[in-house]
C-alpha cells in the first residue's frame, strides 16, 4: 500500500481487494451476505400506500390563471403514519369525516411525518392546503 503522510492511494486499495476477492472464496460469501442483509432489511419496512390527491383549487388568489403545471403533493399511508414527500414542507393536512366534520388538522414539519389519531377509523376525506391551492383524496384508516 502506498502511504504519503495521512493519504492512501484509494484506487491502489481497492484494486488490492478486488484482487483478494477474486483469488478467494470470499467474494461469494460477502455477496451471500449482502443478499441476506438487503432482504432482511427490505422486509422489515412495510409497502405504504401512495394517498392519490385532486387539486381543487387551480388558480392564485388574484384570480389569474396558473401558469404553470401544478406540482402534486405526494403522501403515503402506513398504518397510522402519513409520510409526507419533499415538496409538502409547510402544508396544512385536515382529515374530514363523513358528516364534513374537521376531526384531525397538522402542518407538515421538516420531519415529514404525521402521526394519526390510532382512535379513527373507517374512511376519510384529506385535505391539503398548500399556497393557494387545495389538494383533496380519500384515505381508509
């Protein structure tokens, strides 16, 4: 290994390991071993559901029309936590339930995600308020 003061040549390295991979038996069982971690890890994580979402409201408050193609927010439904994607940061999320009643109101924080109330069920209305624009779809709790 070649070694100037606290630099490693890291190709020079990598090279050299490759090359002990490859004279070895232990390229297979790293790579078994990677397989096994990768699905351990992938079932761990349950497939959340992606919320589809309408906009409602197309247009500014000044009454001109949207210019430009309006950039859906993105949601997903895991059991009680609704994820949030990277361009909902400062929305404001109301479930409504059958009878138009507001029952849960959150704004969408740096973190993304939001805990719902584990004592609702059934099906509801969620709206997002993002700018002047009102995003709506159905979620089942």
């Amino acid at each position: 290994m070649i070694i100037f003061g606290s630099y490693v040549n890291q190709p020079y390295l990598c090279g050299v390991l490759l090359t002990q991979l490859t004279r070895t038996k232990m390229k297979k069982k790293l790579l078994t071993l990677l397989m096994a971690f990768l699905t351990a890890t992938t079932s761990l994580y349950a497939n959340p559901t992606s919320i589809p979402l309408e906009p409602v409201k197309t247009t500014p408050d000044d009454g001109d029309p949207a210019r430009s193609p309006i950039l859906t927010p993105v949601f997903y439904l895991d059991g009680y936590t609704l994820t949030a994607a990277d361009n909902t940061l400062g929305s404001t999320v109301e479930l409504i339930d059958a009878n138009d009643n507001v029952v849960f109101t959150a704004y969408v924080s740096i973190e993304g995600d939001i805990q719902l109330p584990t004592t609702l069920s059934g099906t509801y209305t969620i709206k997002v308020v993002r700018g002047g624009i009102t995003f709506i779809g159905e979620i089942e709790l």
